[in-house]
C-alpha cells in the first residue's frame, strides 16, 4: 500500500511538473549545464591599456588569483579592424596575447561587440529597417555578416561570441542618422536580423563557437524593465516565418524557426538597485527563463554577461554582501546560469558615467591604479586610488575558490 501511495505521489509529481501548473516557482530547477565558468569577470582592454603603464600579465594574473574562470571581453569591431574585412594588426596581436593569458589562467573568453561600421555615422546606432532589395538596411546586415565572419576567423580562440550589448536599450538602439530612440518592436525585429546574421558568420567561420544573445538590461533595474516583453517579442518574431533568411538572396521558404540559429545562449544584465533580495532575484530571473521555456520547450543556457554593485549607490560593506548574496542564490537555485560576469575588475574614473556628467561610477573589485585620477567620497573628501582590492575582491575570491595575492598592482599615489 504505501508503494503504492508514493508511486502515485511520484506520478502525480510528473504530471505537474509536465504541465507547469502546480507550482508558482516560474522555473524548472533541474537544468543540467557546465556551470564551470560561473565566476566570470567583465575585462575591457580599452579601459585598461593606458598611457604605457599597463601591465597586462599582472592584471589576468590577479584575475587568475581571484578565482575567474570566464572573461568577457571587449571586442569592438572598430577597435579591432579598420573597416568589414580588413584588420589592424597591433590592436588584434595585442588582443591575441589577452587571450592567450587568459586561456592559460584557465579562463574561458567570450567575446562581445557592440560599436559596427556605419558609414561614418554612430558606431552603436543601427540603420531604420527597411527589407528592401538594395536597401540601406539590407546593405548593413550583409555588412554585418561580414564583418561578424572576419572576427571570428581571426579569433578562433574565442569560445562564445556576444552579438551587441543590451540591444533593448535605447542607448545602443538608436537611428545610425537621426539618433532618434526606436520603439521595442522596432528594437526587437533589428536585433531578431541582427542575431540571425551574426550567427550564421560565427558558425561559418567557426562552427565550433557558440553565439550570445546580446545581453538585455533595465535601466531602472531587474524587474523594473522590458526584459521579459522583449524576450517574447524575439521570439515572436523567430516564429512568424519572417525572419531567418538571408534578404534579397534567398525567400522566405527558408526562413528558420529555430532559436538556436538565431542564439544559442540567452542573456541578460540583472543589474540591482538598492537593497538586495535574494528571494526577488531568483523570482524575477526564473520569470525570464519561464519565457525560454515556453518557447523552446527546453532547457537553454544563460549568461549574466553583466551585472555589478555600484560603491556610489550603497556603500562598499553593503556592495560586498550584495555581491555574496547574488552568487549564492545564483549558485544554489538558479541551474540555468552557466556565468556571472562580474562589471567590473577595476574602477575607471570619470568612464562608464551612468549616474550624469561628474559622477564616478565605482563597480570595481578593485580601486583604479590610475594615480592621476581622483575620486571624492561620499562625506566630500578625496580620496586617490591605489590600485589594491576592495573587500568586494576579498568575498569573490572567497566565493570563487580562488588563492594568492590580490595586490599585486597596489603602489603608493605620485
């Protein structure tokens, strides 16, 4: 009898697990990836290499230390080739090295590009959709697909590649002419073209590599944004049998309706404001990754390529406990993250501003070791950076398992 009463408890527990209707819990927690690479890190090379005191073997070491185990990394078209086809070769040797280090750390690198080649125009702004034989929308995506294959060729170290940066966001949506903002179906079908051209270049040039959705954000915070729509309205779109070709070369018979061809990992910046709450966190993401479910009827990779605790917006004991709390609740109760991409290893100035013009934006684990940058406090005072670890440091490589010095670029202000 009691066989009998657990075997239909069992079955009972399958059959509502099959139709996602007995409990509220948005997300299925049995998702089974490599999650080796959770502690990442956001590395930007294009902050780092300045006025010849860059010390690049010193700062992936101290990622090493940290326990990092994936980076991704900045690599803009416009950084790293002059036009579609043709690259510069210092900037791509120098990439190169990056990479090379950081594979010997042991770190998986991802990389991500969101500055394209415009005609002159705003490297981060997009041309109005037009499908159109010959139109100037047309024209870019071929471009695009161009300049995506060249990249990749040349990197073929590069194991994810990320196809633009938070792309329903009007900062890196905007009219490559006029820089009018688009609307979020508008967004939604140019990053729907965007995905589908990138990642058919990355599998031609290397079909080993795997493509990134671009990470979506909310400005105003997770939950407070377009997230969840804006996912739905990909998807919509992969389904309707309008997207998925190549315009003006082939028809719409061929249009794919497979996500996989348009991304093979989700992703997107779960950035908190304020106070952090585990228990929100873990809601609003499994609300996200619901979305996927429905969609693709199964499990599907995700990446929080960005995500970080601003020093400015609370304080750094807070930051550092925030910072705990995330990679606990990610680690034990949300399966489907395969990486956290730390924002940022380094605090940057005046760079990276989001709070209006003269504010420092301080996410960094570590101070800037940049001395001829200054940073006020919050009681008014001054204060010169140095270089060395915050206790944010201190807790990931905690978290993280990693070991050894962590001050290895501190040094006294000239």
């Amino acid at each position: 009898m009691k066989i009998l009463k657990h075997t239909a408890v069992l079955l009972a527990a399958v059959m509502c697990i099959a139709a996602a209707g007995c409990n509220k819990t948005p997300a299925p927690n049995n998702a089974e990836f490599d999650r080796s690479g959770l502690y990442g890190m956001c590395y930007l090379l294009e902050e780092r290499d300045y006025d010849g005191e860059y010390d690049m073997a010193a700062e992936v070491e101290i990622m090493k230390n940290l326990g990092v185990k994936s980076v991704r990394q900045w690599m803009h078209f416009t950084n790293l080739m002059t036009d579609k086809e043709t690259l510069k070769e210092d900037e791509c040797e120098k990439m190169h090295e990056l990479l090379r280090l950081c594979s010997e750390a042991g770190m998986v690198n991802i990389g991500m590009n969101h500055h394209n080649f415009n005609g002159g125009t705003s490297s981060t702004g997009k041309p109005k959709r037009v499908i159109l034989p010959g139109s100037d929308y047309v024209k870019w995506l071929d471009d695009y697909y161009t300049s995506w294959h060249t990249l990749a060729s040349e990197f073929p170290e590069v194991k994810y590649w990320e196809i633009d940066n938070e792309v329903n966001n009007g900062d890196f949506m905007k009219n490559a002419e006029g820089q009018d903002v688009y609307d979020q179906q508008q967004m939604a079908d140019i990053a729907t073209d965007m995905f589908y051209y990138a990642t058919r270049a990355i599998h031609d040039a290397n079909p080993s590599a795997k493509s990134i959705m671009g990470g979506l954000t909310e400005p105003a915070g997770l939950g407070k944004g377009t997230t969840g729509s804006f996912l739905q309205k990909l998807y919509d779109n992969i389904a309707s049998g309008e997207f998925g070709y190549f315009y003006g070369k082939e028809t719409s018979e061929s249009a794919s309706a497979d996500a996989d061809d348009y991304f093979e990992v989700a992703c997107w910046h779960p950035y908190v404001w304020g106070k952090f709450n585990a228990d929100y966190f873990v809601e609003v993401n499994n609300e996200y990754y619901q979305i996927i479910l429905d969609n693709e009827g199964k499990h599907k990779e995700v990446i929080f390529s960005e995500v970080g605790f601003n020093d400015v917006k609370s304080d750094e004991a807070s930051a550092t406990l925030y910072l705990e709390e995330m990679f606990e609740a990610i680690e034990e109760r949300m399966p489907y993250v395969t990486m956290v991409h730390y924002y940022k290893l380094f605090d940057v100035g005046l760079q990276n501003s989001w709070e209006g013009e003269g504010t420092y934006s301080r996410f960094g684990l570590f101070y800037d070791p940049d001395h001829t940058r200054v940073y006020p406090l919050q009681d008014g005072s001054a204060n010169a950076p140095n270089g060395g670890p915050k206790s944010k440091a201190y807790k990931f490589q905690e978290l993280a398992g990693g070991s050894g010095s962590l001050d290895l670029l501190m040094k006294s202000a000239a």
